[in-house]
C-alpha cells in the first residue's frame, strides 16, 4: 500500500508580500500631484488669458468712444454732451462725455468697460 502523504505546506510570510501595493500608492500619489499642478497651472493661464483680452477690449471700447464723439463733433461742431453704448457700466459698453476746452478744443474723456476691467481714455480733438 501506498501511502500518499501529502507535504504540510508551513505558511512563511515573505518581506515583499507588501511591496507592490506600496510602490502602486507611490505610483498612484505621485500622477495625482502632477495631474492637479497641470490643472492649477492651466487654470491660471486662462485667468490670465481671461483678464489680458479683458484688459484690452475696455481700451478698444473706450477708444470708440472717441470715434464716435469726433463723428458727432464733425457733423455738428456745436454739440457737447455724453454718448453712451449700451447700458454704462455693464459689460461690453463705453461712456465718452466732452467738454470745451482751451483754444478752440474740446477734451473726449471716454470709458470703456469689458468684464471686470474698466479703461479711461483722455483726448484733445481741436476744432
């Protein structure tokens, strides 16, 4: 007869057991901190973006209104008054108030406003 005398296998723990799970925490740890700086640095490249074109639009805004008040100054000469685009201070509008100045001059003062930014721009139109 045969006996078959199966080996009872000892449980031992070996010191790796562990070690992937550690190294895949790590691996995990370290692309979440890099996912978040790129969202953070993206983030504040649009803001900036965001306030840059802002910036620029008020001016762009704020020189039509000169335009326009020396359009309206050149078919009559004699006016003096505020033009206004839109509903000032809402976004996207400009406000241009003349005034009589020195030897024969007028001086433009003209507002434009786009997002949070608002831009003032001075002119001496002469007459």
């Amino acid at each position: 007869m045969i006996f078959n005398r199966a080996k009872k296998r000892t449980s031992r723990v070996e010191p790796r057991r562990g070690a992937a799970l550690l190294f895949a925490l790590l691996v995990i740890s370290i692309v979440t901190l890099m996912v978040v700086n790129v969202l953070d640095t993206t983030t504040l490249q649009l803001s900036a973006m965001r306030n840059s074109m802002e910036y620029e639009e008020a001016l762009y805004l704020a020189n039509a209104g000169v335009h326009e008040v020396a359009a309206q100054l050149e078919a009559d000469s004699t006016w003096r008054g505020v033009i206004t685009d839109g509903k000032y201070p809402s976004d996207d509008t400009y406000e241009a108030t003349v005034v009589d100045g020195a030897n024969h001059t007028v001086i433009v003062t003209s507002k434009g406003v786009a997002g949070e930014v608002t831009r003032t721009v001075e002119a001496t139109i002469e007459l």
